[in-house]
C-alpha cells in the first residue's frame, strides 16, 4: 500500500491525517514576510493581547495565495479529493506565546455566505457584523474538507489541535454527549511546513499555550458544493 492510500484511509477512517514537509523553511520565512507587511488598518484583521487573526486570509494578505499552493499543496488536495474543490474560507491564527484562551471541544458545523435569507434545510443562522454562517445540510458537511499549515512546531504545549479519531463518522453530535469512557484523544503535533487535513464533523478543541511558544496556524476550508439560488459562498477562491 502507498502513502498515498495511507492518508486516504486515515481521513476516512479517523477524519484526519498530517502530513510533514509540505513547506520548505525559506517558503515559511515569505509566508511570515508577507503577513507581516500587509496593510492592517482593514477590519478583518483582529489583533488583541492574546490573538492576532486575519479573516478572509487570501484576499487581505497581497501576493499569499501564490505562496500558500505551493505545488507540494496542490498535488496533496488533487491526489486525496480531485480538483472540484475551492477555498470557502480562510483565516490566520497566530496565537503568542503568553495566549491563555482555549477553544472547547465542538464540530466546525457552519459555513460563511453572502447574505441571510429563509432555505429548506439551511439553519440555525449566526450574524456578527457582515459577517452571515449558517449550519448547510447535512452532506455538505461530509464532503468538505479543511488544511491547517503550520508555520510553527505545535504540540500539546502550545494548543495543537486535540480531536476524537473517527468522530466524523458520528455525523452531527454535540460535546456534552461525548462518552469520555469510549472515545480516546489524540494530540495532532504538527511540524513547521506540515499540514493537517481535516474533516469538519471532526470533533476536536484547542487547550491553552503553557511553553511560551508561539503558534501560528493558516486554516483553509474547501466545498465543491453549488449552493442554492438566493445564497452564495462569502468566500470563494481557485488555486
């Protein structure tokens, strides 16, 4: 069996998989570069004393996507899901190294549109600013995908990622009804240059950073999905 079909049957199987030199560390230092020299006076750029995160990533920071689809990336999405996919969102997390917020246990379950209106099997809705998400059908859920690209060695020290291998498969679940004395949880370390993919029914929760070490982390959504007339993604991207 290839690697290949290894990482196929772990995203199917556990929901998730990691794989290891997707960047080189000079690809790393002109992600850094570029996001350090862009414009942030634009409001989807949120910086506080323990976060700094851009939203709609590929579109705010200049000359990012180039970077981002290095052919190393490509090939990845285009050997695991085919190239009917694009980006739905993007977001920037940099989380310093005196961070102490955590992100409870939870399921990614909404996706970002363009507007609010009234859709058969789309809802509950959340509207913050100008900013609408709204929880899709069920299918739509199962068929997308995220990568997180690590532009920093994360461990449990540092909030890697926590999830519960194969929780995906349990469809939508809330973390309340997690039987702690029949699931296991797995730390996903990552490398500087890694990624993990990722299914978002995936169960999974972020702890708070206790070395001192930063964390900085690319998080990108992918659908196939042809929305309904009436809605459209907020963020749509090819690569």
């Amino acid at each position: 069996m290839d690697d290949l079909e290894k990482h196929r049957q772990h995203i199917s199987r556990d929901g998730f998989d990691i794989f290891e030199g997707i960047y080189t560390p000079a690809e790393i230092e002109s992600i850094i570069w570029a996001i350090n020299n862009a414009d942030q006076s634009a409001s989807t750029f949120r910086r506080t004393s323990d976060l700094f995160a851009i939203r709609r990533f590929l579109k705010e920071v200049l000359g990012i996507k180039s970077l981002i689809f290095n052919e190393k990336l490509k090939s990845v999405i285009d050997n695991l899901f085919g190239n009917d996919y694009f980006v739905v969102k993007s977001i920037y997390f940099d989380k310093p190294e005196k961070s102490n917020w955590f992100v409870a246990w939870h399921q990614d379950l909404t996706i970002a549109v363009d507007k609010k209106t009234t859709l058969d099997g789309f809802g509950p809705w959340t509207v913050k600013g100008d900013q609408f998400a709204v929880q899709p059908p069920l299918e739509i859920l199962q068929d997308n995908f995220t990568i997180r690209i690590h532009l920093d060695d994360t461990d449990e020290s540092n909030g890697a990622l926590k999830v519960i291998p194969g929780s995906h498969l349990k469809n939508i679940f809330r973390a309340e009804d997690i039987n702690w004395q029949n699931e296991i949880e797995s730390a996903c370390n990552v490398k500087a240059g890694g990624i993990m993919v990722m299914r978002p029914l995936l169960m999974h929760a972020s702890a708070r950073t206790t070395s001192g070490k930063q964390r900085r982390v690319i998080h990108i959504e992918f659908s196939k999905a042809l929305l309904p007339v009436g809605i459209d993604w907020a963020e749509r991207e090819y690569f």
